[in-house]
C-alpha cells in the first residue's frame, strides 16, 4: 500500500500525509469482546446449571455482558500532522494539535491528557497510547511545539514535559530490552 494521492487544482497532485495510528487498539478491542463474551457465557452456564435459566434471565447475562464490552471498549488514537482524532464507541472527537490553547491532566484515578484547541475542541488521550506508539507521541510533540512557537498554548508546557519524560523513558526501557542491554 502506497501514501493516497488527492487531486488538488486544475490536474496538480498533492499527497497526503499518512496517519499513525494506536498499535496496541486491536489486541484491546479484542479483549473487551473476549471478556463480555465469557462472562454472558459463564453466567449463562452457571445459571442453566443451576436450573434457574429464563428468557429474562438470558437477557439480563448478555445485557450485563454488553455493559462490560461497553466499558472496556478502547478509544482509538489517529493522528496526523495538524490533527489527532480519538474515536470511542460512540463518540468521535478532533483537535488541531498544531492550534493547541490547552494541554492538561485529568484530575482522578485514571489520568489523562486533555487537550483543547483555538476553535473550543477537546479530546482526551490515555498516556499509555503515547507511550506505546512513539509515533503517535512524535506527531503531537512536532505540533505542539508549532502550537508553542506560534504563542497560541497559554497552558500546558508543564504536563508536555511530564508526558515527554514518561515517553521518553518507556523508549529508552523499550531500547535496552530489545538491544539486550537491560
């Protein structure tokens, strides 16, 4: 598979740049269905075992089971150069990373990075994604630094460099590993 050509104007060229996605989305993705499909089924079996399967029972085990897949479903990240698009089960959400106004953390348990763009859209972005796809993170590092220069980001250089220490250190670990250095 080749990059994807676009026609400008009047016969012109132009290519697009090819997006990065999350390397790590569908071994979730198939987790989570694995997981609301065991437990439907165990509670399904444990049920019938018991001698106490209904209809209405069946329904609530595959509706329990459909709330599990609902929850563990993972977000996917995309960026491209300018844009990084997280798409959920139901929701889609893009920012322009390159017109970033705001990089915060999530307060609570489950931290996350919320980034907030010049036109008022948000996004919101597990740091595990980042430290899994260096690729991912390069894209947002290169645009967020555009972001910089241009003066639009008034807050959030501060949880960029905790985001670049993690990233950078889960690079290096991941380095000496494969090279046998560890």
């Amino acid at each position: 598979m080749g990059r994807r050509t676009t026609r400008a104007a009047a016969g012109e060229v132009q290519q697009r740049e090819p997006a990065t996605h999350d390397v790590t989305w569908a071994g979730e993705a198939r987790s989570a269905v694995g997981y609301a499909t065991l437990l439907s089924t165990l509670l399904t079996l444990v049920d019938a075992a018991a001698g106490t399967l209904t209809y209405p029972r069946t329904a609530l085990w595959l509706a329990l089971g459909a709330l599990l897949f609902a929850v563990l479903w993972p977000t996917r990240v995309t960026a491209v150069r300018g844009r990084l698009i997280s798409r959920g089960l139901w929701r889609r959400r893009e920012v322009h990373t390159d017109r970033l106004v705001s990089v915060r953390w999530s307060p609570g348990v489950s931290q996350r990075l919320i980034l907030r763009d010049a036109d008022g859209n948000r996004a919101q972005v597990d740091p595990r994604v980042l430290k899994a796809n260096p690729a991912l993170w390069h894209v947002l590092d290169t645009d967020t630094r555009t972001s910089v220069e241009r003066g639009l980001l008034c807050c959030g250089e501060t949880a960029l460099r905790q985001l670049a220490a993690r990233v950078d250190g889960e690079t290096a670990r991941n380095v000496f590993k494969v090279s046998g250095l560890q």
